[in-house]
C-alpha cells in the first residue's frame, strides 16, 4: 500500500466501541489521528477481521489446470477475504512425495498472493495400498497428510501413517467414509433420494469412518482431524470421544451449514457433493457443533469442477462446490447476521484454529499488529454472477443469488491484494 489507510470508526470484534485504526508501513495503529495524505475510508458499521485461512482448498494445479490453478484459486481466496490455505494433494500427479511437495510450493511462491500451505497424501498415488514418502514430504514442508476425497480403506495402512504423524508432529486428517456403504451413492439416502430415484450415500458410511478413525488415532496417542463432518451421530461422536479425551478435531463446511438435500431441487449438481448434503435434522446438528466447540474448524473444501463436467447428469456428475469467493458472505448471510453466530466465534474457526492446529502464529487485529486483515462490509451485497468469480470454475450453490455482507478490502502485510471499495 503506498498510500497510507486511515479506517474511520471500524468495528473490531475485540473492541467494544469502533475505533480509528491506522495502516502504515506494514502495522495497524489503534486511535491515532489521520496522518496528512493519508487516504480516509469512513468505516462505521463495516468490521475488520484477522485475514482468514481456509483449512481445506483443492486447487487443481498440476494436472486440471482447466478446472483451477494455483493462481486462480488463491486470486479466489483472496476475493473471499482468505490470507493462507491448505491445498489438497489429490492433484494429477498427486502430492505424494517430497519433489511434488516442493513443486506445489514453487508454483504457489511464484504466482500466489498469500502463502499457500501443502498437504501430502497418506498412501502413494492415493491408492490405498502402500505409504507414501511421508518422512521426505514433511522435510519438504507438508502440514498434514490425507488421502482427502478418498477414504484410506485399510486401516492398517492408516495405522501406520498415524505412527508416522506422531513422530513427525504431522496432522492427519481424514476422510471418513465407509466405501462399501456408500457405493455408487451421489446424495443423502433418505426421502429426497428416493423420489428423484437417485442412488443414497446412508449416513453410517460417514460415522462409522469417523468412529474407527478416531479409535486409531487414540490407541497410537496421537491427533486426527475429521473432515468435513455431515450428520448428526458424527458430531455425537466427536462430541464423546472429545470427553474421553482422545485428541480429535473436527470441521464443517458452510454447504453443509446452509443447505441440506432437498435443496438438490431439480437435479441440480451445484449441490452434488460429497460427503452429501443431509437433512436439516443434521444441519441443525453441525451448527450446535460449532457452537459448542465439538466443531473446531468451518473450512470451504473448494472443489472446482468445469462446467462441461458439472452440466452431466446428477448421477454421473462429479461431487463437489466452490466455496472459496463465498465462505465469509454467505457465514455472514446466514448466521452471523440473523444472530445464530458471533464474528468472535467465526474468527476462532476460520482464522486462528486452523492455523494452530498446523503450527502457524494466528494473525490478530490489535494495536501494533502486523497487517494480516480483512474489512468486511455488512451493509453491503456480494452479487454472485460469473463476473464476480475469479476461479476457473462456476460450480458454486450461490451462482445467482445475492449475499448480505461484503467483503471490501484484504490487505497483508504492506500490500493491498483486494480493494472492491467504490466497486458497484
Ligand atoms: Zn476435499
């Protein structure tokens, strides 16, 4: 930023009454006067966030650079008001060893904005059978390890790899899905599936992976982190084993707080994912996992698909959504501003929780701080049409609607990598 940003009577959670806060040079000051030159952003009733971090990011490069790139989906991220992610290593070739990791790491340094994080696959070439080079990809910079969008069917196998991250103090997170049970599903099985004559995905193949994942990563005394979370029973499990004292985390999307099956509608494959969209018996669920800390992590599992492969049949159509543009508007949309949800609370799950479980120092919005910081506009509308979307790929629920709540400018460090103030 060259020039200087004087944010007039910003709202920041921490604080209790809106303060003038100062960005210069890298650093925010708190209750200075508005320095010459300095450019003024009348800032009642819109809030400054710690930069956020999205815990579970599929970005596609190498391999599917049709669908997204590194650059393209972190240009999406930044759109979002994210300042760090995870990317996911199902990539063609996966992330399974320790040159592929430091490939990953290369492209993003070159053409990311915000520092990108790497997870490496559990097993090699994400098949199930052997175990990939866990100790080169954690020399080479790999946070967690996770065979994401597959389920690591033997448990011996993770077992092992669950050995490793306890020696290593590298996290596994887990996709929990009893493959057997789900099949050739492609939504909730339930009343919904029944009528469109859809084939179900039943909740036991989720919280049964949940149960025996959780179980082995106790008996090796070490972390696991469940992803993406869907049901009822697999909160109360994580809500038990929590109690018990094993060390599991947990995180939910916000498809999955928002929406649940009979939002499919017509055979709509924009809301075609996986773990599928349940009932609202269990949305309600998730959202008091949330609430009560059973739920650690709120993480977007941006999955791009193109149009040509998202415009199939519902059945055949691959699983997955975009989320990265929309995460905080649509929080914003359909919590925070109805009251069901606090910023403080958002912040914890999106901004500081993510980062800490991979060993990463929390930004924060304070006196002194190092700029790493969002300023959302809650009185302000984010239009989700094609133009507004900076990832490669449109298969987003949210394609034509509006959301309350924008997100205004995101600024890390001395650079302004998002000003959409003045944008109509
Ligand atoms: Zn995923």
């Amino acid at each position: 930023m060259s020039t200087p940003i004087f944010l007039h009577q910003v709202t920041v959670p921490s604080q209790f009454a809106p303060v003038d806060v100062l960005l210069e040079g890298g650093r925010m000051k708190f209750g200075a006067p508005a320095p010459a030159g300095v450019r003024i952003i009348i800032a009642q009733g819109m809030v400054l966030l710690p930069g956020l971090f999205d815990f579970h990011a599929h970005l596609r490069e190498p391999g599917r650079e049709d669908a997204e790139s590194i650059a393209s989906g972190t240009a999406a991220a930044v759109q979002g008001g994210f300042t760090g992610l995870l990317a996911m290593p199902d990539t063609n070739p996966p992330v399974d060893n320790g040159g592929m990791v430091q490939s990953v790491l290369d492209i993003a340094a070159k053409t990311s904005p915000i520092p990108v994080s790497v997870a490496g696959c559990i097993t090699r070439r994400r098949a199930g059978e052997e175990l990939a080079e866990i100790g080169e990809m954690h020399l080479r910079g790999a946070v967690m390890l996770t065979d994401d969008g597959d389920t690591v069917i033997n448990p011996l196998l993770l077992r092992s790899a669950l050995q490793y991250s306890r020696d290593l103090g590298i996290l596994v997170g887990a996709h929990c899905d009893v493959r057997e049970l789900s099949g050739s599903g492609a939504m909730h099985d339930g009343r919904v599936s029944y009528r469109l004559g859809l084939p179900g995905i039943h909740p036991c193949a989720e919280e049964i992976g949940i149960a025996r994942d959780i179980r082995l990563a106790h008996s090796c005394r070490t972390r696991i982190h469940i992803k993406h979370v869907t049901t009822v029973r697999g909160v109360e499990t994580i809500r038990r084993t929590k109690r018990e004292g094993t060390r599991v985390t947990a995180e939910v999307t916000p498809h999955h707080l928002i929406f649940c099956d009979t939002d499919v509608g017509d055979y709509d494959t924009n809301f075609k994912v996986k773990p599928p969209l349940r009932t609202d018996e269990d949305r309600c669920a998730l959202l008091e996992g949330v609430l009560d800390g059973t739920i650690d992590v709120i993480a977007t599992d941006h999955c791009p698909h193109t149009e040509f492969e998202k415009n199939r049949d519902f059945a055949s159509a691959p699983f997955g959504v975009t989320g990265l543009e929309t995460a905080l508007p649509a929080l914003h949309h359909y919590f925070i501003r109805p009251g069901l949800l606090t910023w403080d609370m958002l912040i914890e799950r999106m901004a500081v929780t993510p980062r800490r479980l991979i060993g990463q120092r929390p930004p924060s919005v304070a006196d002194g701080a190092e700029i790493n910081a969002v300023l959302f506009n809650p009185a302000a509308a984010t239009k989700v049409k094609r133009s507004f979307v900076k990832s490669r790929s449109l298969n987003t629920p949210f394609l034509g609607r509006e959301l309350q709540g924008r997100v205004e400018m995101v600024m890390l460090g001395d650079r302004m990598l998002h000003d959409a103030s003045g944008v109509e």
